[in-house]
C-alpha cells in the first residue's frame, strides 16, 4: 500500500487514560525480572495480564506435569465455542448416558436417561468440576469422549500450547496426559473471552435442583471467589499424581490477570500462592486504554471522486498497554493511509493502519484504520455543483 500521510501525536491527547479489559492478541514477553512474591510451594506458576499477554510472573512454567481437573478449561472452552458457532445452544436439552452418569470422583450426581440442558451441565462443570457433566457434553459435542479428545488436542495446538497432551475430558489419572502453567493460562485466558462463562464462574454455592425434583448443592472448588476481591473465575485440579492445582483470574480497577499455580502441597497453598501472585499485579500494573475502538480520529482523510471530499476513520479495535506504574514511558500514535482513496468507500472499509511506538521505541499494538461512514461515487451532477462551488468561492476572493 503507498503511504502519503503519517501523522504522529502523543495518544494520551487522542484517548483519556481509561482502564479496561478485554481480549486483545496473545503475545508472549517475558518478565525482565522474576520477582520474589512469595510463590515457594508449586512446582510450576505462570501469570500474565489478560489484555494484552504480558507476562507478569513465571517459575519452570513449561514443566509437563499432570494438571487433574484443570483440563476442564479444554471442556468448557470447547463448550463456549460451539454455542458461539450455533453447534449448542444454552437451553438445549441432552439425554445423560449411562457412561456419563456412572463417572467417578466429583459429581454434579446425574441420571441416566434424564434430560439436562447444556447450561445445566456448564454450570456442573464450572462450579463444582462435574466429571459425570463433562462427559455428558464431550458425548454432545463430538459424539463419544475418544473424538471429543482429539478435538481438545487439535484445539491446543491451534492455540500454540506446545506442551500439552489430553487423554480424557476430566483429568481423571490417565497415562500420556499433561500440561505446563504456560499452557493452562494460554487456555483460561481464551476462555475468558466469553462473557457467558462469568456468569456461572462467579457463583460460589447454588442448590440445584434436578429434573425429578431432587436437589444437589453445588459449591464452589475455586475458593477465591469468595474470598478475594476481584477474583470472578477460574478452575482447580487435585490428583495425587497432580498434586493441587489452580488457574484464577481477577479484576481490580480495570486490569484483570490471569494466574496458574501447578503442583502445590495443598490447598490452602494453592490459593495463597495464586493470591500472592494477583497482589503483586495489582500493587505494581495498570491498564491503560491508548486508542479506542470506533472513536473517530481527529484528522479526517481525503477522498477522490466522491459525493464528499473527506471522510472521518477510526481504528478497528482498542489498543491499550500494561504499565508498570511510575515508568514514566509515552505513547505515539503513527498513522498511514493509502495515498489515492477514491470512491466509492464503504463504512468498515479499510483505509489504513495505526501502530502504537512507545517511547523506548517499542511496537505496543496495531490497529486497521476503517471508514466510519459510506461515500458514494460522484456523478455529473455532483462534479458540477463542485466546479461551480470552487468557481464562486475563488471569484470572492
């Protein structure tokens, strides 16, 4: 694309420092310095900031190592996605199995023969880590747990978690099925982006009450809903073989982070590890809007051949960055756009770039440029009302 206009300015003047959350591009950069916060216990730990990927905290975070029910993330990610697609829908109702309502360890307690909807076996699965729940909805999806599996695989290697290996949908003891820290994370923060899953990831009891009238008290295995603030989602695991495991995300102030702790002595230890890890996000990072997304751009473009000569733009989705506080660093935004627009331009077209430079000469983001409006194509009549226009207003001058 030929570039005739780059236009430079500080984005604090373009967006007030809002903070927010939300799902911007994974990235991978690493903490320049471990910080000590008290993560002594887990063999493995990983946190990053969810908007943006930053990498806040690591210890040995690509260590394979069995994450007991933690693979239910894969579960409910697979879930979300095919409500998303159409493929389920919440009130859709399933038939439980007798190979789904005979599984072992945790239970949501399903019958065999009853039929449960898909926000039913969610909330099981979310809430109290129902295996008898997710292999009702691994048999829905895919029709058996065996082809389930290979598309919880196939989904991890889309997602670029290099080091993991499903085997069955519960994280029930299986040989050949592990995980790192890193890729857990790289799977809860996917599936926060659905904002239907908080909705069941926040509740910490609830007395459910089954087709035939009978009542299950589901509670909550992620204590740090209850018990610390911000803290709105996430999953536990606990096997021997696994030790006890916990993948959390909170909010504080618009900044939310995702935090994974692997191989831990007990319980209470996995949470105060995953607490320790949220207070040292939350005391030394902020997050902070730059560019917003549909917010129109001070400088409208030119446009050729058109009912309009200018048109206004704006970029196609936020751009925001993860601040230490006190650094003291600035933001430019660069725009380009291409040198001969000409009509017709549709509203969403694309029409250029904006990339965000810090001032260490870092590249923070990237957005497209999109018309905000339509422009027609000029016809006769149009070019002549121009010509006369510019005729009248030269002949005043």
């Amino acid at each position: 694309m030929k570039k005739a206009l780059l236009v430079i300015f500080v984005v604090v003047f373009v967006a007030s420092a809002l903070l927010l959350s939300g799902g911007a591009a994974f990235a991978d950069n690493k903490p320049e310095t471990l910080p000590q916060i008290g993560v002594t216990s887990a063999k493995s730990a990983y946190m990053v900031d969810f908007g943006t990927g930053t990498v806040l905290y690591e210890r040995d975070p690509d260590r394979k190592m069995p994450i007991a029910s933690m693979v239910k993330i894969m579960t409910l990610l697979l879930a979300f996605e095919n409500i998303e697609s159409g493929g389920l829908s919440m009130g859709q109702k399933i038939t439980v199995s007798e190979s789904a309502s005979g599984m072992g360890g945790s239970q949501m307690f399903l019958d065999t023969g009853l039929e449960y909807t898909v926000s039913d076996l969610i909330k099981g699965i979310v809430i109290c880590s129902a295996n008898d729940a997710s292999v009702a909805m691994a048999e829905t999806i895919a029709g058996s747990e065996d082809e389930f599996v290979r598309l919880m695989n196939e989904k991890a290697a889309a997602l670029g978690m290099k080091n993991t290996c499903f085997v069955n949908c519960t994280g029930l003891p299986a040989p050949g099925q592990y995980s790192t820290a890193r890729d857990v994370t790289i799977m809860m923060r996917r599936l926060l982006e659905f904002k239907d899953y908080y909705k069941f990831s926040s509740i910490y009891m609830e007395n459910y009450t089954h087709p035939d009238g009978r009542i299950t008290e589901l509670v909550n295995t992620n204590k740090l809903v209850r018990f610390y603030k911000g803290c709105d989602s996430g999953k536990t695991g606990f096997t021997n073989e696994a030790m006890f495991c916990l993948s959390a995300s909170a909010m504080r102030n618009g900044t939310r982070v995702v935090a994974t702790v692997i191989g831990a002595p007990d319980s209470k230890t996995r949470f105060a590890e995953v607490s320790s890890l949220f207070n040292y996000a939350f005391a030394n990072y902020s997050q902070e809007l730059l560019v917003k997304k549909d917010q129109p751009i001070s400088n409208e473009i030119e446009v050729r051949k058109g009912k309009t000569d200018r048109i206004s733009v704006a970029a196609d989705r936020d751009i925001y960055v993860l601040r230490k506080r006190g650094d003291g660093i600035k933001y430019d935004a660069r725009f380009e756009v291409s040198e001969k627009l000409n009509a017709p331009v549709k509203k969403g077209d694309i029409v250029g770039k904006i990339t965000v430079i810090s001032s260490e000469g870092k590249e923070v983001g990237t957005a497209n440029i999109v018309a905000l409006n339509d422009i027609g194509a000029a016809n006769f009549g149009d070019c002549l009302i121009k010509v006369l226009k510019n005729w009248y207003c030269g002949k005043k001058k």
